[in-house]
C-alpha cells in the first residue's frame, strides 16, 4: 500500500517568516515609540535625540600617530603605524532641516524593508486566494522583485544625500558628495532573484492551464 | 481561442450507446465535470488513458469519438 506522502504547504516558510517579522516589528515600534513620547532621554531609532551626530572623514581632528608613551602602553611594535578611526561630529542644538535630513539618512532602507514585508504578505495572501499558478499572481511577484530593487537602489541614494548634506551642514569644508553610501549587494541579488522567479512563474501559469484542461 | 479543430464527438457516442454522462462518469472512474470539460470541447488535450477507459466502456474505437473540423481555409 503506497504511503500518502504530507503535503506540505509551500508558502508556509515564507508566511511563518513575514508573520513573525512583522508582529515583532509591530511590538518593537509599539514599545519604542510610546517609551521615546512619554519618557525622557529615550529616543527612538535615534531620531528626535537632544543631539544629531554624524560620522566625518577621519581626516577632521585626531593627529596621525600615538606618542611614544602611549606606543609602550598599547605595546606597539615599532615599525607598526596607527590611524583615527572616522570622527563622529555632534550637533547639541539641530534645526528642524538637521533632524529632517538625520531622519533620512537612517529611515529608507528601513522603510524599504517594511514596504517589501507588507507586499510579500499581500502576495501571499493572494496566491493563497487565486492559485499558486496563475499569470496574475506572476506579475505580481515580478513587479515585487523590481520594487525591491529600486527601493534598495533609490534607499542608498536618499540615504547618501541625506548623510552628505547633513555633513556639509557641520562640517562646511565637507562636501555634501562626502556622504555614507551603502547598498546591499544581497538584497539587490535577492530582488533580481524574485523577478526571475516571477517569470518562471509566468511560464509555469501556461503548464498549469495546460495540466488543468488535460483530461 | 483554440489552437485546434479536434472535436470530441461524445454525444452522440452516449446517445447511441443509451448512456448519460453520469453513468460514464461512475464506469469510468471520472468525475462529472471533467467529462463535462471534455463533452464541451474545452479540453486541451486528453490522456491515452482516459481514451482507453471511455472506449472500453462505450465499446468504440478512438477515432469515433474524435473528429477533425474543418480548416478556415477550406470553406
């Protein structure tokens, strides 16, 4: 007698996951904000602080090398060279603009990361509504991957002018090009995958069509 | 928009023979409405088996039950 293999759910991994994210995603934002409104020196997302900082090109400030004191304190070996670490620049009194421009330097790729969670959940839902193999639901999951990628894209870019302005507003022989670019190269690769799984998808929806008028 | 000019002539087998579709379907081992799909041409393709299980039961012979409609370019 065969034994009925246990179908499993195919989109259970990913709706486990995105469920998960987004209810604790939802608690931490619930905390986070009711704590930073109506407790004193509590910030949130380190946005709407007393002080904004920024991090400056290690080129502000500290001197290239330790002094002799300190080369025997830390034990350093003589031919060994030491170098700043990038400098952090603090703004005790921001102006609206400066927190305006803090904010985005750190909250696009965050809002990018909330947007995907939130269109991964209502694609699930309407895969789970109209078939896994449909061409709707294809398109759905392309257009998906693509908004991935120019949220990812469009994110670093906001977050790299936001960060440079801000710089050139503290530090004035900063240029505002100076600023913190950073992209996800995963990320990217991971949209592009979704796109091309969004495609596959497309071609399956025919075989599908095609397997369910087979008599 | 179909991309062929097979037609299933079932009907008229089950007619001949006295059967309904349901009778088929039971000695068939089929459900009604894929029968269904079948009777009204909005089948893509059926299987060899399926073929064999019909012709068994209404006791004809592949070729009875499928026709070829006419081109466009022969009317």
């Amino acid at each position: 007698m065969k034994k009925q293999t246990r179908r499993r759910d195919p989109l259970g991994p990913l709706d486990t996951v995105t469920n998960v994210l987004a209810t604790v995603l939802v608690v931490v934002f619930a905390i986070g904000g009711v704590a930073a409104i109506f407790t004193d020196g509590i910030t949130f997302f380190d946005v709407n602080g007393p002080t904004i900082c920024i991090d400056a090109d290690g080129s502000i400030g500290a001197s290239s090398d330790l002094d002799t004191m300190d080369r025997e304190f830390f034990g350093l070996r003589d031919d060994v060279t030491t170098y700043p670490s990038q400098t952090t620049v603090c703004d005790p009194s921001p102006t609206f603009a400066d927190r305006a421009l803090e904010g985005l330097s750190v909250i696009p790729a965050f809002a990018v990361f909330v947007g995907f969670l939130v269109f991964t959940q209502r694609t699930i839902r309407y895969a789970r509504r109209h078939g896994l193999f449909s061409t709707s639901l294809a398109k759905r999951i392309e257009r998906l991957g693509w908004l991935l990628v120019i949220g990812l894209v469009g994110a670093a870019c906001i977050e790299w002018l936001a960060s440079g302005l801000l710089l050139h507003r503290l530090v004035s022989k900063e240029s505002w090009t100076r600023g913190s670019f950073s992209i996800s190269l995963v990320g990217i690769i991971g949209a592009c995958g979704i796109i091309s799984v969004g495609r596959v998808m497309a071609r399956a929806a025919y075989l599908q069509e095609d397997a369910d008028a087979t008599i | 928009m179909t991309d062929h000019r097979i037609h299933v002539t079932l009907d008229e087998m089950l007619a001949r023979r006295g059967m309904t579709l349901t009778e088929l379907a039971s000695a068939v081992d089929m459900s009604v409405v894929n029968l269904s799909i079948l009777k009204t041409g909005k089948a893509r393709a059926i299987r060899f088996s399926t073929l064999t299980r019909i012709c068994d039961v209404l006791d004809c012979q592949p070729g009875d039950l499928l026709a070829l409609g006419p081109s466009h370019l022969n009317r």
